[in-house]
C-alpha cells in the first residue's frame, strides 16, 4: 500500500494499492478527482495539477525497533553488572584481609621483609578490587534505568 497526500490539503491522505509508481499516482488522482467531484476537497487545486505533485506519506519508523533496541542494551547493562557484582564479591574478602594488612604500615610496630612482601603482592589484589568495586558502583547506577526499561516492557497491556 501507498499513501499520497497535496502539500494544499495534507490532511487528506489518498491511499492505493502497490507500491510507488506512475500507475498508483494516476490510482491516486483518479480519488481525487472523486472528491472533487463530489465537493469533498477542501483546497482548489490550480490547473494542470499532475500526479507527480502528489506527495508520497512515508510511514513513521516505528518505535517498536528503538524499543527493542533499548531492551537489549538495558539487558546488555544488566548482564555487565552481574558479571561486576561476581568479580567484586570474588575479591571482597581477600582485599579487605589485605586492608586491614596496610595498616600494619602506620603502626610502630615491626614488620618482617616476608609480611612486607605479601602486602605487595596483595596491593594489586587491592586495586583490582577497589577498581571492579567502583565500576560495578556505576554500572549499578546505570542498571536502575535499565530495569525500568525492561519492567516498562514486560507490563501487560491494560484492558
């Protein structure tokens, strides 16, 4: 299906089957020659109006792929924060043994080259954490719009 409309009157909408062509434009003109006829056009149309002034009515692009494009990303984001959240929980307590460790470096007490070594090593367990713990953070901030994308898809129409 095709739909013409006149740039005098684009609230009349002519609609003929088939897609865009020279034959569903003289289709098209033939209708709107009825509705003159018959004193249903609003607008006087100057002489020699031809088909090729109709002006073809394209279909708006739906929401529905926009929708669907939304829904996948809010359930990409989703599936990322809990791939953070397990990554976070994994490390949290070994990274909070190592914290409580640090402060053995502001204390007077002695410490052994062994302990020293060990809290190293355990630095990069600490930042891995704390890093993975801030972005797991924003990707939950970014998470609330994602559910509500998704809980706004899965409501049921109201009747």
């Amino acid at each position: 299906m095709v739909q013409y409309t006149l740039a005098q009157s684009p609230e009349i909408i002519l609609t003929v089957s088939g897609k865009d062509s020279a034959k569903a434009r003289d289709k098209a003109m033939d209708q709107l020659m009825e509705l003159m006829d018959a004193g249903k056009l609003p607008t006087e149309l100057e002489e020699g109006f031809g088909p090729q002034q109709l002006i073809e009515v394209k279909e708006p692009i739906t929401d529905a792929a926009s929708g669907e494009d939304a829904i996948t990303q809010a359930v990409q984001v989703l599936s990322n924060l809990a791939t953070l959240k397990l990554k976070v929980q994994e490390s949290r307590t070994e990274a909070l043994e190592i914290r409580k460790a640090v402060d053995v470096l502001f204390s007077d007490k002695s410490v052994t080259e062994e302990e020293i070594t060990r809290l190293k090593e355990g630095f990069k367990v600490l930042k891995n954490f704390a890093q993975g713990n801030l972005r797991y953070q924003e990707a939950r901030a970014k998470a609330e719009q994602a559910r509500q994308v998704l809980d706004q898809a899965l409501k049921s129409p109201e009747k």
